[in-house]
C-alpha cells in the first residue's frame, strides 16, 4: 500500500525558534530571577536576546554585574573557537573587571571555575592599621601581575609587575577622582589626573616634580601650560570651534594677548588680567584694524588696506564711521555720512588739485574743483 507524500510544512505550522518567546513577561522575570550563575545568564542572554535586553531593562542585578559583562565575553570566545571547552579569560577583561568599582573578591572562586588558567586572587598583608587587602592577577598557580591595594581611607592603588617589583599604575580616591602614573618602581610619576567631572590634567615631569601641561573640559576646550611645578601658567586655551587665546604673564596674573580665529584673523589685546583690551586685528585679505578705548568700549580709529590705503574713523564702538581715506598715491578723501552712509565730499591731491562732491553714497557727483598749491584754496 503506497503511503501519499507529507504535505510540507508552512511557516505557521513550524515551532517556534524561541520557546521562551511564548510566555508572558511576569513569567519570564520569574525564571530571570532564579538565574544566579553568570555563565547562566549569559547563556540566556545569548539564546535569547531579547530575554537579556529585559533583564537588562528591569534592572535584575547579575544582568547589571560586571562579571556579566566577563561572561558574555567568556561565552563569546568559547563559540568562536568552536566549542565550548576550557577558554581562558584575556588579561585585559581580568584588568578592567578588577578596575571596575563594583568588582568584588567574593566573586573570585567563580572566576576561578570560569578561567583556571588566568584568574584574579585575593591576599591579606599586613595586620591591624596597615592590614590591607591585595588582589592579584595569577596564571596558574604563579606569577603575580598585578595588585590592587585597597587602603583603609578608601583609596585603591593599582600596581603592577612581578612580585618584589610592582609599580603604582593608578590611584583612586573615593571622592571619584584618579591618579595615573608612570616609571619603574620608586620612580613613578604622575601624568595623569581625572576628576568625576570629566575634566583631565596631564602632568610631565620627574616623581616630585610633575608639572601640569595640559587641562581638558569635558566641553572640548583644552587649557595649556608652561612653568615649573607650582609656577605654572596658561599660555593657551583651545575651543571646540578652532578659536585660540593665547596668554602672557605669571601664574594668577595671565592676561590675553591674541586670540586667533578658524578664519585666519587674529585679535591683539594690550592691558592687565580681567581687562584686556583689544588694539589691532589682522584678517587673512591683509587688512589691519587699530583701536582704542577700554575693554568692551573698543573702538576702530585706524585700517591699513593692502593696497597700501588708510581709512580713518570715527565715532564709538559700534558706529564707527569712516572720514578719511589716505591713498597710496597722495590722494586723500574725506567722507561725512553715518556709518554705512558715509560719502565722499572732498579730494585732496599731491598737485594741489581739490575736488567736491556731493550726492549719497555711491552716486557722489563732481560739483567744483580747484587747482593749486594744497592749503591755498
């Protein structure tokens, strides 16, 4: 008896890629929250994505845990190498968990059981008031890599390299704030400083005598420094937009001299701190601008044109007007008018020639003129 062929099967009649997906929520934060292994969670995570962007969402501490971020990167490797034997967790994971605030020394046997072969440890020196705790990072059973010591102020250093020879790497205060440092062991020096702010000072310079250079905001601006250690002073700020002010003067008294623009022009500023004024600026065409007058109250008197003219103004800052332009040649022109209506009305010769106008600006017409020595008309 013949048997008809199967009829296949339609995308409604195949099972679900995703089991899991069938449930309802409140059930799904319930087996959630009986998953108290890390390498279980991340199992869960990676079989079902979107069960971990919920545990993630509803805020179930081993999915929020630093060693679950150790896990995924744990299981991750293990099915890259194509299987899911023994992997070894890699130094720098091992390094940035033990950095991590929330790492803690009573996860350490799971880490143990994850990665054998490189794993972090804890110890004890010391007793009473210098008694502190070391974490160390081990590969097998020897070779000490790192230590962090946890001191009793809250602070944590950072050290590294063998045992008997470990430097300080870092430094953390518990007001937020990290040191890090360079150099062999009892050479080390600062060069780096960074506050909860997002602010950063870098510092250059021997163990005693690191010297700040550098100051970066978390706005983009950089401030810049020269001096020795105590003495320094800025020299430099940097914005975001490409725009420099550039400073002179001893630490607490430094005073803006040039700001420099994106564009190519360039601002002087003569004057003590907190009061500088600008006196020239200098544009990429050639043309040179000269003023005067108090900070905030600068007024243009002067403009040297690269052809070799000078336009001279008056008026305040604002409402300069142009009254007279000398040329290259001898001609001199003399304007009235506001600002932007300004309009020639005389021209005066080397040969004594003298012109008058008169008309708005732009359609100045010639209405006299006399000729002979100048002065004399």
């Amino acid at each position: 008896m013949s048997r008809s062929p199967r009829a296949a099967r339609t995308e409604e009649d195949a099972p679900p890629t995703d089991w899991l997906a069938e449930l309802p929520h409140e059930l799904h934060l319930r087996i959630l929250e009986g998953v108290d292994d890390f390498s279980d969670c991340a199992a869960f995570s990676l079989a079902s994505p979107r069960l971990g962007l919920l545990a993630l969402r509803s805020g179930l501490a081993r999915f929020k845990d630093p060693l679950f971020a150790v896990a995924m990167r744990l299981l991750l490797s293990q099915r890259f190498v194509g299987g899911f034997g023994v992997v070894m967790l890699s130094e720098d994971t091992l390094r940035r968990y033990a950095a991590d605030h929330r790492a803690s020394a009573d996860h350490f046997p799971w880490l143990a059981r994850v990665s054998p072969a490189l794993r972090l440890a804890s110890e004890v020196e010391g007793a009473g008031e210098r008694r502190t705790e070391v974490w160390r990072l081990r590969r097998g059973y020897n070779c000490a890599k790192l230590r962090l010591r946890f001191l009793r102020s809250g602070q944590v250093k950072h050290l590294r390299g063998e045992r008997g020879a470990e430097r300080k790497v870092r430094m953390e205060f518990p007001s937020g704030t990290v040191h890090c440092y360079e150099g062999e062991r009892g050479a080390e020096r600062m060069v780096r400083m960074e506050f909860p702010s997002g602010t950063v000072h870098c510092h250059e310079g021997e163990r005693g005598a690191e010297r700040k250079v550098r100051m970066e905001f978390p706005n983009g601006t950089v401030h810049c420094y020269e001096g020795e250690r105590g003495a320094e002073r800025k020299v430099r700020m940097e914005f975001p937009s490409g725009t420099v002010h550039c400073y002179e003067g001893e630490r607490g008294a430094e005073r803006m001299v040039r700001m420099e623009f994106p564009s190519g022009t360039v601002q002087y500023y003569e004057g003590e701190r907190g009061a500088e004024r600008m006196v020239r600026a200098e544009f990429p065409s050639g043309e040179v601008q000269h003023y005067e007058g108090e900070q905030g109250a600068e007024r243009k008197m002067r403009a040297e044109i690269p052809s070799g003219a000078v336009q001279h103004f008056e008026g305040e800052r604002g409402a300069e007007r142009k009254v007279r332009v000398e040329r290259a040649d001898g001609e001199v022109q003399h304007y009235e008018g506001d600002k932007g209506t300004e309009r020639r009305v005389r021209a005066e010769f080397a040969s004594g020639t003298l012109l008058h106008y008169e008309g708005d600006k732009g359609a100045e017409r010639l209405c006299s003129s006399f000729e002979g020595e100048r002065g004399a008309e």
